[in-house]
C-alpha cells in the first residue's frame, strides 16, 4: 500500500467534513430565506408594504449569507440554494408589480439567473390575487395595469427557450403562467361588464327618479 493513502484520507475526509457543515449551514439559511420570502409576500396582499420591504431586505441579507458559506466549497451544488433565491425573487418583484416601482434585476438581488427567471415568472402568478381584490374594490384600472405587467412578463420568458435542464424548469413557470393570465383577463373582462350593468342600471335609475318628480 502506497505511503502516502492515509495522508490522502485524512486531507479528503477533513474537507468532506467542510462541506457538510457548510450543507448544512446553507440549509439553515435557505429556510429563513423561504419563510422572510412568504411573510413578504403576506404583508403585500395585506397593503402592508413597508413590512414587507423590511422582510425584504432581511431576506436579502440571508441571501448573501448563504452564497458566503458556499464559496469555499464549488463542488457543492446549490440547487437548495436556487430554489429559495427563486422565493426571494418572488417576493422583491410582487411588491415591485402592485406598488408600479421598476423590477429589481438578477444583480440587485444577487440571484442566480434561472433562479430570478423563474422567480419573476412566479411573481407574475401571484399578483393574480392582488389583482382580483382590486377589482372586487372597483379599481379595474389597477388591475388592468397589473395584468398588462403580468403578460409583459410572460411574453419576455417564453423567449427563454433552452433546456429545462439548464433553465430549472421554465417552460413549466411559463405555461402556469399562461394559464393564470387567462382566467385573470377573463376575470377582468366579466367584472368590467359587471360594474357597466351597474352604471347603466343606476343611470336609469337616476332618470326614471328625474320624471316621476317631474
């Protein structure tokens, strides 16, 4: 046996050992990252923006953390790591959608680029709730704006026509995607004719009053 195989092992065993703790330091860190990512969001559908751009840069901050204990170690994959970017791409660009503000991009956020692709695709998908609670308050404008942000998104991705192995699965993100934007402009277009029958039914309302007073 060569004199130098205990050596070899020695030195190979303490690096596994970096690596597993740093797996599992990342972990750690991928599931405050996901859970400060959710709470954001929350906050948004809530009309809570100021929380959920705090939670928004503490997600940030735990990002950053995570891709530092990695560096060390480029055998690891970080695929635990890309999805949970994903979460806080999500969250940035919902509140970047409902508040009209300019998307943050791949390097604000330091993600990953399929990472933020899919994570904006999501993000598209969900401003589908904000979108149906303010049409329920009436404001069809802003929902209108909305949706037209959600296609600008969709159209953008599909351009992205590489293998799913390489984009982590985006033309999966996009066909949910197609399919949320449907039911949201059918949505849109029904309670439009909605709130119309409503003004005209008021309007003849208004006049039929008019002429029994008169």
């Amino acid at each position: 046996m060569a004199d130098n195989w205990e050596a070899i092992v020695s030195e190979l065993k303490e690096q596994a050992q970096g690596m597993h703790e740093a797996r599992e330091a990342v972990l750690v860190q991928c599931r405050k990252l996901g859970q400060l990512a959710a709470k954001s969001i929350r906050h948004v559908h809530r009309h809570q923006f100021v929380e959920a751009e705090q939670l928004l840069e503490e997600a940030k901050v735990v990002a950053n953390q995570a891709r530092e204990i990695l560096k060390p170690h480029p055998e690891l994959n970080p695929a635990y790591l890309h999805d949970t970017e994903k979460e806080m791409v999500e969250a940035a660009a919902v509140l970047a959608i409902v508040q009209g503000r300019p998307y943050p991009s791949a390097k604000d956020l330091g993600a990953q680029i399929m990472s933020y692709l899919n994570g904006m695709g999501e993000a598209a998908s969900e401003v589908r709730r904000f979108a149906l609670d303010e049409m329920r308050r009436g404001n069809i404008e802003e929902a209108s704006v909305i949706l037209r942000q959600m296609e600008t998104i969709y159209d953008d991705l599909i351009t992205f026509d590489y293998a799913d192995s390489m984009t982590g699965g985006l033309r999966r993100t996009c066909d949910a995607l197609r399919a949320v934007i449907e039911r949201t402009r059918s949505d849109l277009t029904a309670t439009t004719s909605q709130q119309e029958l409503v003004k005209e039914l008021q309007a003849m309302r208004l006049r039929l009053s008019d002429k029994v007073a008169d």
